[in-house]
C-alpha cells in the first residue's frame, strides 16, 4: 500500500471524503471518551483498598519509634515512611524528607524556596534579571506550568533515545550563569516512556554549570512503574545522587517520588531526597512552613505496602491492569497507521503515556477532530512549554484510565482523525 504522500490527488480526495462520512458517524454515535490525563483506572484504585483499614485503633496509631502520630509534630516524617521512600528515592534514609500528598507540590515549594532565599547561600533566584531553565520536551505539561508560573524563560532542548540531548544541555548550562536547572523525569518519561541512560546521567552529574547553584529537579514519578514483571523487561536507572558524589557536585540534584500511581493520587505520600547539606537547608525551611505531614498516612502506607518488595508485589498487580491496555494501543496504532506514513510513537515498558508523532503541522487538528467526535486528548502541544509545539506533531495518548473496551473504541475514532487530518493537510 502506498503512505498517504504516495498518493495523487484524486486519490487522496476520495480517501479524504471516505474518512470525513466515517467521522461524521462517529459524531453521531455521541460517545464520550476521555484519553486525556493519566490517572490511574478504578481497578487500580481498587487494588489499595486495604490500606485504609491499616488504622482502626489507638495502637495503630504509633509509629515505630514510639510517635503518637495523631498529634502534631516530626517535619520530615516518620522513621519507617522514611525507609519506605528511601527505596523509591533509591537513597539513605537519613536524605529523605517525607512529605504531603503530592510531589508536584514539593517541585514547586523546591523551587520556590531558591526563588525566595537561594540555596546554600546563593543570591534568591528572584533578584536575578532573567532565570532561565532547561526543558527538555516533550515533557510534562505542569512542570512546564510550574517554570511557567515564576516568569522563568524556559528553553526546549529535545529528548533523544537515551535522555536529554546532552550536547544541547552541556552548552547551555556551561555559558550562562542564569541557567538555574533542569526538569528530569529520568525512568519512564512522561510522555516518551524514556530512560535515561548511564552515560546521561553521568554527564548530567558532571557537566559545567555556570551557575554554582544549578539544580537538577529529578522527578523520578515512574521509578516502580514497569508493565513487565521480568527484570530483563524492566529499565535501570543510574541514580543521579551518587554520580553527582562522584563527579564532585554532591549538591546538584533534587531528587522527588510519590505514591500518587502507587496508592491514591491525591491521597498518598511524596517524598524527597538530597544531599545532607540541602536536607538541612531544606528541613530549616521547612519547619516554618509547617509543624509536621500526615503521619497517620504514612502509617497507612508503609503498613499496606511494607517495604521495597511488597511495593514491587503491589505494582506488579498494577501492571497487570496496565500492559493489556499498552499492548492494545500499540496494536491499534500499527493496524491501522503503518500504511498511512509519517506517524511514529513509543512503546514503553513502563510509566503512563505513550508518545505520538503525527505528520507536522497536524496535532492541533487531530485533537480539534477527536472531540467533535467525542474522545478527549491532552491538548497538542501540551508537551512543550508554553503549549508551543514548533512542529505541532506531538500527541501524549494516556491510555491508563478507560477500560479496555473504551479505550480499543476511542483509538479507533483517533486513528480516524490522524488520517483525515493528514489528509486534508495534504490537499490543503
Ligand atoms: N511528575 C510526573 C512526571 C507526573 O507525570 C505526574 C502526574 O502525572 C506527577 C509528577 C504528579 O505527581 P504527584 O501526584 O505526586 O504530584
């Protein structure tokens, strides 16, 4: 079969008129299907159930160490959540902060604590003319937010195979002092499916940095999230904190995990880790701003989920749920695209999204052509910051919260839309 470029303009008119009267039924079908966020799906939710029952009387309410963990007080949480994150973080514990019910919210506080005071006696980042930051993209829509919402300039560098372009990132960083950091979501990127490889990591760790108190903000959201059981189908990640040890900048990283995709998003626990001298820093800090977290939350999860091993047992059933709806996705999308040309996509062995490419100039319109027909995308060029995808290409499929039968309808109806969209942008 001939890709759509193949085709003579007669050609591609009647195909074009054929997929518009297929869209039109669509529409009149009224469905309402949403591939939008990635949120877990209720049978995943349902798996954590057991977790609120981890507390029903006085007894369960002490911690390990003798805490009465419904009164106020310990700012970096329990000893035991400590030890739990700990092995998410793939640190000590003694470098672990534990703390609310969302990483996303400890990102912003991060960043801005370096905005109000510095860091390690650094000048405040909100004294500086211009802060600028790398983004490497696609990449995740709020951390984009986030920059977004300090007037930081944000500047796209592109994801390759094995992480960031890093001869992009070296140059930036090296040259100017008002590069102040980096989003990383190192395993399973959000929304590439990416790992980044040894040697990024590495020179990540190690690469000249203007500015002295340039902070890598490793966003680790997908750090247990394989959907393969196998270790052997299951990526590795070099941890940042010992090769930032090694290349001689123990402070560079900011290290961040939750269990928003283990447990409960918006009811689990997040935690952070860094080096002793930002734990301390960051613990002063913080003690202001609150007594202490949710203790009787941290009971909870450490007493359902235990340890590194039953977190690998518990995302194991995740997983479960999950590959059948990857699988699905990328069948769907080889089905039914592989003779169209000029799409391409991930196949991920773990996170929450898969990544398309659509032809240039097309995603908006692909989006704009799902809703009418009543399936909800991530809006195009939600992967970039600003929403500004130069190539208007990129497309983030979450295919995590519909059920199977949803989902195998509603990449129908998207493939549909990417090839009359193509279509038309060829005969335009
Ligand atoms: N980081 C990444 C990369 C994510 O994809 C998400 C959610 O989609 C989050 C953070 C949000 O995590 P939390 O619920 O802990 O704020």
């Amino acid at each position: 079969m001939p890709t759509y470029v193949e085709l003579g303009n007669d050609e591609l008119a009647a195909l074009k008129d054929r997929l518009e009267r297929e869209h039109a039924e669509i529409k009149a079908r009224g469905l309402s299907l949403n591939m939008a966020r990635g949120k877990p799906a209720k049978a995943q939710l349902d798996l954590s159930m057991p977790l609120l029952e981890t507390i029903t009387t006085l007894e369960d309410c002490v911690s390990t160490d003798g805490t009465d963990c419904r009164n106020y007080g310990v700012v970096d949480g329990l000893p035991e959540a400590k030890a739990l994150m700990a092995s998410m973080l793939d640190d000590d514990p003694e470098n672990v902060i534990v703390c609310g019910n969302a990483s996303l919210n400890i990102m912003y506080d991060a960043l801005a604590r370096c905005w109000s005071f510095g860091t390690l006696g650094s000048t405040p980042w909100s004294k500086l003319e211009t802060v600028r930051w790398i983004c490497p993209v696609p990449g995740y829509d709020r951390h984009f937010g986030v920059t977004e919402a300090f007037g930081i300039e944000m500047i796209p560098v592109p994801m390759t195979d094995e992480g960031p372009d890093m001869g992009e990132v070296e140059s930036i960083a090296a040259f100017d002092e008002n590069v102040k950091g980096i989003w990383c979501v190192p395993k399973y990127s959000n929304p590439g499916g990416i790992t980044y490889s040894d040697e990024v990591v590495r020179r990540l760790a190690s690469m000249v940095c203007a500015a002295d108190d340039f902070r890598i903000f490793w966003d680790n959201a997908y750090c247990v999230h394989h959907l393969f059981d196998d270790a052997a189908e299951q990526d590795q990640l070099l941890d940042i904190g010992h090769a930032c040890v090694e290349a001689g900048n123990p402070d560079r990283y900011f290290k961040f995990a939750s269990t928003s995709k283990v447990t409960f998003p918006g009811a689990g626990i997040s935690a952070l880790a860094a080096s002793p001298a930002n734990v301390v820093e960051i613990k002063k800090r913080m003690g202001v701003q609150t007594i202490g977290h949710d203790k009787l939350n941290q009971l909870r999860h450490v007493r359902f989920l235990k340890d590194a091993e039953g977190l690998a047992a518990h995302m194991a059933k995740h997983a479960a749920i999950l590959r059948p709806k990857f699988e699905l996705v990328n069948r769907k999308l080889e089905e039914s695209l592989a003779d169209v040309g000029g799409c391409s996509w991930s196949k991920p062995r773990g996170g929450y999204f898969v990544s398309f490419d659509a032809p240039e100039s097309t995603a908006k319109r692909i989006v704009a052509l799902a809703k009418e027909a009543g399936v909800t995308m991530t809006g195009a060029g939600a992967t970039f910051p600003l929403k500004q995808d130069p190539r208007d290409s990129n497309i983030r499929i979450a295919p995590t919260l519909p059920p199977l039968e949803e989902l195998d309808e509603a990449m129908d109806v998207f493939a549909c839309c990417v090839k009359l969209a193509y279509a038309e942008h060829l005969l335009a």
